[in-house]
C-alpha cells in the first residue's frame, strides 16, 4: 500500500489583482501606452512555506483572519498552483471548504448530491448505494425533490454536509467549517465530522477552536502573512500563539 | 494518486488534460444535467429546438429559396445543416466565455482539473445539434434525398469538428475569463461572420458573382462542409477541405496550448 503524504517544499503564493477588472480595453490600452494597471497589486498569501506532512498525522493550522490557512489548504488540494516552490500530495484528497457555495441553483437537492459526489471522487455506483444514506442525514425529506434555489442557507450546508462526509477520504483538507446549521444538525454534525476525520489517513485543518485543536492534532502549525511562524506540538503552538495575541 | 503541483513544471498541464479526459463520467453528467435544467419547467422540453429550427428553415428556406432560384428540395436540409453546424460553432466562441465563470463554486472548492468544465460545455451544447442533426434527417426521409453513404461519410468531418470545437472552447474559455467584454465582441464579429459564410447564401451564388474568396478564406466555411457536403451529396468533400480543416486544427491547437498554458494557473485567482 502506498503512503499517503503532503509535502511543500519553499512554496509561495503570490496573487496579482491586475486583471480583474478591467479586461480587454484597458489592458489594450496599458499594453499602448506602457504604464502599468492603475490600482494594480500583489498579494503574498504565501512565503516560503516547507512543510512535511506523512500518513497518520493530524495537522491544525492557527492564525488570524488572512494569514494564509485558506490559501494553505488550497495549494494543498491543488486548486491554487504555487507561483514558487513545489508541492505534492499522494492520495485522494478530499477539500472541505466551502459550505455554501458550488450549487446548480436549477437542479433538485438530489441532482445536486450526485453532482457534488462526482466532484469530490466518487463513482456513479458509490452515489447511488450512498443516496438513502446521504438523504437521510440531510433530514430533508421532501425538499430534495425541489430545486435548491428554494433552499435556506442552513439547508444548503446540510446538503453539502452530508455528501462530502460520506465519502473515504484519503486526505481531508478543513477549513472552519464546525458549527454547521442549526441546533439540532450542530450537534449530529459535530458527531459525524468527529467519525469522518478519525477516517482520514492525513487531517489538515484550520480552526479557531483551541479545545477542538488540542483533541484532535498532536500538531500545530501557526501563520501569520503568510509564514509559518511555529510548527510543532499542539499545547506549545497554541500556548505560544495565545500569548502573543494578548 | 500522486499529484505534484510546481511553479517550473512544464507537464502538469498536460497531465491535468488527460485526467479530464479521462473523467469522462464527470463532465458528461454535468453536462447532461445542464441540458435537463434548461428544459425544465418547460411544457414541450427539448421540442422547442425542432420548433425554433421548423420555423427558421420554414420563413428563410421559402423566401431566399425562392429569390436565389434555389431547388427548395436540396435547398432546405443544405440550410438546416449549415445552421445546426453554426450553433455548435458559435456556442463553442460565445458561450465558451462563460465556462470557467459559471463554474465558479466547483473550482474554487474541489480539486479535479478545470478542463472537465470545457467538455462539459461540450456535451451541454451538442443537445442542440443532435436534435438538428436529426431534423435533416427527418426532413431527407421526407423529401426523399435521405442517404445513408452520406451521413456515414460525415462521421470523419464531424470529428475533425468536434476536435476543432475543443480548441475554440479551450482557447475562449480562458480568455473570456481573463477578459471580460470578449465574449460581448465576438457575439457582434460572429453575427457578421454568420452572413459572410455561405449558410442562408448557397456557395454558387457567391461563387458566379466573383466573390469566392469570401468564403474559401473562411476556416468556419470549411468546418462546416466536412460535415454538411457528405450528407448533402453522399460523397466526401474535396481533400483540399480536409487538408484545411486539419491545418486549421493544428493552428488552433497551438493557439489553445499557448493561451492554457499562460493562463491555467491564473484562472481561479481570476474567478
């Protein structure tokens, strides 16, 4: 069987916001007259960033809002490319990030949970035998029939949820996303996602919740602009980071 | 699975476009899906694209028929398939833009390669031309000019087709992205470009009027009659069609590489 890892090697991630606003006629009109794009501007969401992730180990990322843990847990599901260094994973890996968003506003709840499995990497098969299950934990029962733009917002997360929480993840990638729905699905969410990331060969996720952190990653690693300020055992990181914060 | 992602590596893109084409699962079920959600809630569904073309070949196919002397029995499916094949071409320009935006939600949330979301654009726009394709068919049978030599002689320039539409998309998809008002051009170019191609015009007429050029110089010309000449003539198109069609191929390929390979890593930030 083969090891599942995660290894970065000096990677960084540099954003360039230039031409996001003001398509073909102004950058015609730059390309003229030589000047750069007005309002033009880098970000370093990421600098140099080595880290070692082998099979087995859980991982917490901590840091203040825009320190790079999204970005972090984007290079590694390899939807943002790194603009220096290298990285690379081996496994199946499995984003959770976004709650939200990536529906087909159109499509019934059902259509939905079988679009968002084929994402995520499962078979046509794995979605069908999976679908009472999925349907059930959702507790949506007749709505699934309707197109999901009559959803609520806490309807949407049960829905997403409760697909990307059944598949066998190799590498689970989490970004904040405890606290899902109501009262009620908090608590069985809680439950599951507690069952689904004891599944995972390789956890990574980042939280603001030390308790929850100290549970469940013998290892920590603290961002901050972009850098990873401190990387090693979970109470030392959190230590450390809560005293600087004060 | 192993995955490496590095800001020197020249192969990942390549390697990404093979894991789409091979996620074929994927992208054909979305694809199906978006055709099923643009019917939806309609009373005759999929019938409106029969409907729409009836009432295109009915009102243009009498009155030009007519005024370039046309024998309306080979002129109606000759305007038929020139239309379909259109719609699939121009979907391929304009509608493209939109691929990677309308996908927003799925990329920046899941890791399998954007290409997947180009050939689902694929698969969602050739509903319409199958159903066109099997309007002419019904309208040969009817007329009686129906002839099988003919349509299996079209399946070598529907392909050629199809691999050509790959490149549009891929080369639009991008741009549309990274420049928003592209799509809103090319909408106004294609309308021009829609009656410089001999589609509503039969050939011949441009032809005896000294205007040849117009349309031999005209890639879109050529994608169409490998498809369109077969099935009208039960006989391949001349070789020279296909050798332009191929080295139009090779063009837009190189164009598609050039574009994906500057952009692909771009494309989410973009979003």
């Amino acid at each position: 069987m083969t090891q599942n890892f995660i290894r970065l090697h000096n990677v960084g991630v540099r954003f360039t916001g230039d031409m996001n606003t003001d398509g073909l006629i102004g950058w015609l009109a730059r390309k003229r007259s030589g000047e750069s794009a007005p309002g033009a501007y880098t970000v370093e969401a990421l600098n140099d960033v080595t880290i070692a992730i082998e099979q087995g180990e859980r991982v917490g990322l901590i840091g203040l809002n825009g320190a790079g843990k999204s970005t972090l847990l984007k290079v590694m599901a390899g939807i943002y490319m790194p603009t220096s260094g290298i990285a690379e994973t081996e496994g199946h890996v499995c984003p959770m990030f976004e709650f939200a968003t990536g529906f087909e506003m159109h499509q019934t709840g059902r259509d939905n949970i079988r679009i968002r499995g084929l994402l995520l990497g499962m078979t046509p098969d794995e979605i069908e035998a999976k679908l009472p299950e999925i349907e059930e934990f959702t507790e949506l029962g007749e709505f699934l029939k309707y197109p999901v733009r009559t959803y609520s917002a806490g309807m949407f997360i049960r829905l997403a949820f409760a697909v990307s929480t059944s598949i066998n993840p190799e590498i689970l990638l989490i970004d904040e996303v405890m606290g899902a729905g109501d009262i009620r699905f908090a608590k069985k969410a809680k439950n599951r996602m507690f069952e689904f990331m004891e599944q995972g060969k390789i956890l990574v996720f980042s939280s603001h919740n030390f308790d929850l952190l100290k549970s469940f990653c013998a290892r920590t690693i603290w961002l901050e602009k972009g850098r990873i300020i401190m990387d090693g055992g979970t109470e030392d990181v959190i230590a450390k980071y809560e005293s600087s914060q004060r | 699975m192993k995955h490496s992602y590095s800001s020197v590596d020249k192969s990942r893109l390549l390697r990404d476009v093979i894991r789409s084409l091979l996620l074929h699962r994927v992208w054909f079920f979305i694809g199906i899906q978006d055709v099923k959600r643009r019917y939806r809630r309609s009373f005759i569904g999929p019938l409106w694209i029969l409907i729409n073309l009836g009432v295109y070949v009915g009102a243009i196919g009498f009155v030009y028929g007519v005024m370039f002397g046309q024998d309306l029995k080979a002129f109606l499916p000759y305007l038929m398939l020139g239309f379909v094949v259109w719609g699939l071409i121009s979907a391929s320009m304009v509608d493209a833009g939109m691929v990677f935006v309308s996908a927003e939600g799925y990329i920046k949330q899941f890791s399998y390669p954007k290409q997947i979301y180009i050939l689902r654009a694929l698969v969602s726009s050739s509903m319409n031309f199958v159903m066109g394709l099997a309007a002419v068919a019904l309208v040969q049978i009817f007329l009686g000019t129906f002839e099988v030599t003919g349509w299996l002689l079209a399946i070598p320039g529907l392909l050629l087709l199809y691999i050509a539409l790959l490149g549009h998309t891929t080369i639009f998809s991008y741009l549309g992205t990274a420049f928003r008002d592209l799509p809103h051009a090319l909408a106004g170019v294609l309308q021009v470009v829609f009656y410089l191609t001999p589609i509503v015009v039969p050939a011949s007429v441009l032809k005896n009027h000294g205007l040849e050029f117009v349309y031999l110089v005209n890639p879109i010309y050529h994608l169409i009659e490998v498809v369109r000449h077969p099935i009208l003539t039960a006989s391949l198109a001349p070789l020279s069609t296909y050798g332009l069609v191929f080295g139009y191929i090779l063009v837009v390929y190189c164009i598609a590489w050039y574009v994906a390979s500057r952009l692909d890593k771009k494309v989410v930030f973009l979003l």
